[in-house]
C-alpha cells in the first residue's frame, strides 16, 4: 500500500527539517572545533611513533606546532559562533570537550615522551582538574545555574600551552641559541612551566569548588527560607456550620 499524499508531505517536511538542523550544526566553528578533535590523534601518532626522527628536532617542532595549531583554534571557534550568531548547542558541548581532550592527550603522551619533566602523578593532577571542573559544571546545570570560566582558568589555559611545548622541545634541546652567546634555556622554561601549571592548576580547581559551593549554599539557603515563611503562614480554618444546623425542625 503506497502512502497517501499528506503522509509524503509530512516526509518532505520532516527531511527538510532535518537537513535544516544538520546545516545549523555544521557550521563554520563548529568545524573548526571538529579538526581540534581531529588533531589530537595526529598529535599523539607523531609523539608516540617512529616515522619522525628526533635527530635534527623534526618530531619536535611538528608536534609544537600542531599543538599551537590547535590551542589556537579554541578562541577562534567561540569568536566566531559569537560573531556570526551561530552559538549551537552541539558547539556549546563540543568545545569544552575538545579542549579537556587535547589537554588529557597532550599530558599522557608526554608522560611517555618525556617522563623526566612529565612523570605520571603531575599527568593525573592535571587531567583529575579536568574531569572536577566537568563534573562541577554539569551538577550545577542540572540545578538551573552555571559556573562561568574564571580569568584564573584562562590563564590557566595559556600557561598550559606554554609547558607542553616546552616540554615537546626539551626532548630534543635542553637550550635552544637564539643570537650570539644569548640562549634560551628550554629545560628550565619547562621545569618551571610545569610546575606552575600544577599549581595554577590546584588553586583553580579550588576557585571552581568554591563558586560552586556558593551557589549550592545560596540556593539551598532561599529553599529554607521559603520553606520557613510558607510554614509561618496562617493555615486556614474550616468553615463552622451554625450550632442549629444538626437540630430537625419542629412543627
């Protein structure tokens, strides 16, 4: 039995939404998001393979620039979703997911490319700073509020950048000549990024906890006070009947 012509109207109309949908969501930072995903598998192949030779610093500078490559992309997309008015809910889940991924990739390869600057406790500080963030956020979504990036967090992120690359160049270059007798000490730029990474990365884990336990403690604090005031309000009285209602009439 073939469909009648309003059954084929509600098929057209269906697919034309639906392919409607499918433009808005692959849109122009919502792809630039994709290929920061993208690129972390390339970044940790060409960290982790043997197909690049650390003799002349090839590995090491290819993957530095990937890296940059791809931190940069993360203002990129969300100036542009602002810019162009195409904030989606797809960009608004994916980005800070592609971030905390290339973060996590990033630190557990490093791990195994570098594990003098980059042992594995550092790696689950880290990545552990991550997940708590996630899981903060999406408790208070789930309560109808949200926890807006901090400029302890931003910065948080740059500092970052810095370390993995310092770290990436000091597989290959422990100083790095820049002109004359004037060096750039690449080993202590990555000891010392690192470190400072770490710490940035515990105080604002504790910046998060603490503006979200202030919401929690807000919120919970107006549910008792309204609780308080509805239980102070006068409950009202059933209606009396008169005292001759239950008495029968006389004739």
């Amino acid at each position: 039995m073939l469909p009648s012509p309003a059954s084929w109207r509600i098929i057209e109309l269906s697919s034309g939404r639906l392919l409607e949908d499918c433009r808005a969501a692959v849109n122009l930072p919502n792809s630039i998001t994709l290929i920061r995903i993208c690129s972390i598998p390339l970044l940790i192949w060409i960290l982790s393979s043997n197909h690049f030779s650390s003799e002349h610093g090839a590995k090491e500078l290819l993957a530095s620039a990937i890296f940059v490559a791809a931190s940069m992309t993360d203002g990129i997309d969300g100036y542009l979703a602002r810019k162009r008015g195409q904030i989606t809910t797809i960009g608004i889940l994916l980005d800070p997911m592609a971030d905390k991924l290339l973060i996590a990739a990033a630190f557990v390869t490093l791990v195994q490319f570098n594990p003098t600057l980059v042992p594995a406790w550092i790696a689950v500080i880290i990545i552990g700073r991550e997940f708590l963030v996630s899981g903060l956020r999406s408790i208070a979504a789930s309560g109808g509020f949200t926890i807006e990036a901090s400029e302890l967090g931003k910065f948080k992120m740059v500092v970052q950048i810095v370390s993995v690359v310092a770290v990436i160049l000091d597989h290959r270059w422990k100083e790095w000549p820049v002109y004359g007798n004037f060096v750039l000490p690449v080993h202590w730029i990555a000891y010392a990024a690192i470190w400072f990474v770490v710490c940035v990365s515990l105080v604002s884990a504790i910046d998060y906890f603490a503006a979200f336990w202030s919401k929690i403690d807000r919120r919970v604090s107006k549910r008792r006070r309204r609780a308080f005031i509805l239980s102070r309000r006068p409950k009202p009285q059933p209606a009396s009947r008169p005292a001759d209602a239950d008495v029968a009439p006389t004739a």
